[in-house]
C-alpha cells in the first residue's frame, strides 16, 4: 500500500502567518491517465471531513483562496497564506492513484 | 445542494453485524463512487473500500474484506455498508464520501 507520511504532526501558528504542511509518498502518485489524484482534507473539530484542494493544486469550490496545494510524483504541499481561526482543525493528505486509498496520518493546526 | 445523511448512532454486541445507510441528495447517485471511511475516536482516517453505484463493482482494503460488505441501491439513492464479526476494533465512526462530499458520520459502539 501508498504510504503518506505527513509533517509536522502538529502546527502551531498565530492568526494571519503562512504555514505549510508537507505529504511525502512512498510511491509517485502520477497516474497513467495523466492525473494525479492527491487531495487535501481539514476535519475541524468534532465535524466532518471537508474537501479543501483536489488533483493536487484544484480548489475546492467555496474554499478560500489562502489555500493552495503544490506538488509532483511523491512531494507535494498545503500552504495556507495567513491564517484565520477557522483553520483550525486536522489536515489530511489523501491519495486515490493506487488501490487501496490511503491517508497521511493528519497534521493538527492549533493556535499559538 | 449535495447531501449525504447517514443513519443513527449504533450500539452493538461483540460478534454480531451492523448496516448503516448513506442516502444521497443533490446529484445523480450513479455518477460518482461512494467511498467508506473509517475514524476510531481521537485517530485518523482509514479507507475501507468503494462502490461504483451504476454496476455495483467493490474496491476494499485487504483488511477490510473479510468485515465490510458495501451495496448500493439505484432506486432509493442509498449506499450501505455492513460490518460482521463485530469486536471493540471496529467501535469507530463511518463516513460515506464522494470525497468532494462527506456524510455526517455514524458511531458504531460495540459492547457487551
């Protein structure tokens, strides 16, 4: 199976910094069919999961452009450019190019 | 607007199965596969398996396919997945998911 191995485990951050989160693959995830399907998640406290950035840099409708997400074959990023309370919560990375999907194992972003 | 709603909170015995639903709104239920996700309390997500709703085809984790059996009902909208043999490993909630979509997720508690 793809492991993903997400750094740091934990973030903390004061309102408006920039911060990145790194998911690092054990395999590329470049699929034959051109795509490459790493997206990111942000599981806010006692809520569900919630789709932030597909196909590695494709904003989710509705979420605000301080997220972006970068990245090729086994390296990729989240960056958030200032962040807000909102934010707060577990940052997944998840990959679909390989069977069986697998997660990172979540960063959590907490207030300084 | 997309909506996944899951069904209630259940609480079970050791050895015996369960079935949660995930009923979708919003868009055409035979056009996107329904994943299953799985969170044990304070833990991260783990990926179950996925059907592909037009046909019924299943993807599963190889861990999961001795314990998760996922159906899809065209005529109601509806996914399911059953868990068998249930022990305290499987005390966790379930998440449906398109991945762009989530359910609100189901705790399933097993205990005697």
């Amino acid at each position: 199976d793809v492991v993903l191995t997400q750094t740091p485990p934990t973030l903390s951050a004061t309102i408006g910094q920039s911060v990145s989160i790194s998911c690092r693959s054990s395999q590329s995830l470049l699929h034959s069919n051109g795509n490459t399907y790493l997206h990111w998640l942000l599981q806010r406290p006692g809520q569900s999961p919630q789709l932030l950035i597909y196909l590695v840099s494709r904003l989710e409708s509705g979420v605000p452009n301080r997220f972006s997400g970068s990245g090729s074959g086994t390296d990729f990023t989240l960056k958030i450019s200032g962040v807000e309370a909102e934010d707060l919560g577990v940052y997944y990375c998840v990959q679909g190019t390989h069977a069986p999907w697998t997660f990172g194992g979540g960063t959590k972003l907490e207030l300084k | 607007e997309v909506l996944l709603q899951q069904s209630g909170a259940e609480l079970v015995r050791p050895g015996s199965s369960v079935k949660i639903s995930c009923k979708a709104s919003g868009y055409t239920f035979t056009d996107y596969y329904m994943h299953w996700v799985k969170q044990r309390p304070e833990q991260g997500l783990v990926w179950i398996g996925r059907i592909n709703p037009a046909n019924g085809n299943t993807v599963y984790a190889e861990k999961f396919k001795s314990k998760a059996t996922l159906t899809a009902d065209k005529s109601s909208n509806t996914a399911y997945m059953q868990l068998s043999s249930l022990t305290s490993e499987d005390t966790a909630t379930y998440f449906c998911t398109t991945v762009r979509d989530w359910g609100q997720g189901v705790m399933v508690t097993v205990s005697s």
